[in-house]
C-alpha cells in the first residue's frame, strides 16, 4: 500500500481561510532595508516563503521595492504576509507612499551612524506624516541597523534623534551580520498580530 503525497491542499493552505497582511520596511536610503530582507528570506522556513523579489538599479539601489511573502498555517485559518521593503530614494516619495498603501505595520530601519541622524529623522517624519494622514492606527517598530559599526548610535540615542514616543519600540540589530534581526522582526510581527486581532 502506498501512502499519498501530501499537498498543499491537503495541508489546509487553500481549504482554510485566507488572511493577509502587508508589512512595510520604510527607512532613508541604504539604511539596510534590502539587507534585512534578505537575512529573514535565509532564516525563514522555505516551504513556508516565496522567492525573493528585488528591482534595484545598476548602483543597487532599491528602485521600486523588494518583496518577500511567508505564511503561517494555523488550525483554522491561514495567514500570508507580505513583506515590501520601500525604496529609500529621497525624490520618490509618491512611490513609497503608494507602495505603503495599506499596511498593516511598519518596521521603520533607522542607519545607526551619527553623521546620518538627519537623514534618519527626515524619513521618520516623513513617514509619520504619511501615516497620520492614512488616519489608521499603525504598528511601528524601529530597528536602529548597522550596531556592528564602531561609534555607531545606541538604540536609545537613535530614539531620540527620531524623538519617538515611548510607545514605539526601538531594538538595535545588524542585518549585515543576522544579529538581533529575527527577534525584532517576531517582535514586529507580534504587534501586527495583536492590532489585526483587535481589529
Ligand atoms: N556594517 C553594516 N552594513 C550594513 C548593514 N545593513 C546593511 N548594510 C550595508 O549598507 C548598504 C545598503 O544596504 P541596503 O540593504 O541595500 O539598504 P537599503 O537602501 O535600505 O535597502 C549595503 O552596502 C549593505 O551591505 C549592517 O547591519 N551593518
Ligand atoms: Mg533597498
């Protein structure tokens, strides 16, 4: 006798229902959006993400956004998410708010480095406005990148620089080496949940 093959219907992925949930990484340009996409895409499960998708320019700049999806199956529904990294080009505004469109969180990627705190609270602001005017209550979590670099800022001196509220968790992380990046993505994705849940 022989068993059946499992498929993914079988598994429940297109017999429960479906519920979606679109994540943005929004930060200044080269902050490490693509990068951090790239580490979760290596450490999530492959039978549960799609293929990395990327459109950058020839200087690897993000020119449009990044994509990656990954889904949870839980007993009675399934739920996918969908991870769009923004591009970070200061003249493409429109496109970031466009590709912004209704999120469900945002993982704001702050660049640590002193010399780019201007650079960093200008796309906070930037998104801030762009949230407030979507009138939704969004999750945000901020990841003050690149804590591999010497002098870089700390999580509570980039906290300040933006002058979030306390509400808002800032974690420090280096997505160049992987560290600290899934714990502020769960964390990330925990306060999505819970919003979406309440919702
Ligand atoms: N030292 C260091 N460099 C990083 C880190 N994350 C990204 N980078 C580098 O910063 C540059 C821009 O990263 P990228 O992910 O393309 O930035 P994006 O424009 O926000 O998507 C690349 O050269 C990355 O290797 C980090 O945690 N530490
Ligand atoms: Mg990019």
């Amino acid at each position: 006798m022989t068993t059946p093959d499992t498929t993914e219907a079988e598994d429940g992925l297109f017999t429960k229902p479906i519920k979606q949930i679109k994540l943005i990484f929004w930060g200044p340009g080269a902050s490490g959006k693509t990068t951090t996409l790239r580490h979760l895409s290596k450490s999530l499960h492959p039978l549960l993400c799609s293929n990395r998708i990327e459109i950058s320019t020839s200087e690897d700049h993000t020119l449009l956004s990044d994509y990656l999806a990954f889904h949870i199956p839980l007993h009675t529904s399934t739920i996918i998410f969908h991870i769009v990294a923004t591009t970070g080009q200061r003249r493409l505004l429109a496109t970031r708010e466009q590709i912004a469109n209704g999120a469900d969180g945002v993982l704001f990627v702050a660049d640590s480095q002193p010399h780019l705190a201007e650079e960093n609270r200008r796309s906070y602001e930037e998104l801030c406005a762009y949230l407030e005017a979507t009138n939704r209550s969004t999750p945000v979590v901020i990841m003050a990148n690149k804590q591999d670099l010497p002098d870089c800022l700390d999580p509570s001196m980039v906290r300040r620089h933006l002058n979030a509220p306390p509400e808002i968790p800032v974690f420090g992380a280096s997505a160049l080496h992987g560290t600290a990046v899934q714990q502020v993505f769960q964390r990330f994705v925990r306060d999505v949940l819970v919003q979406f849940v309440a919702l």
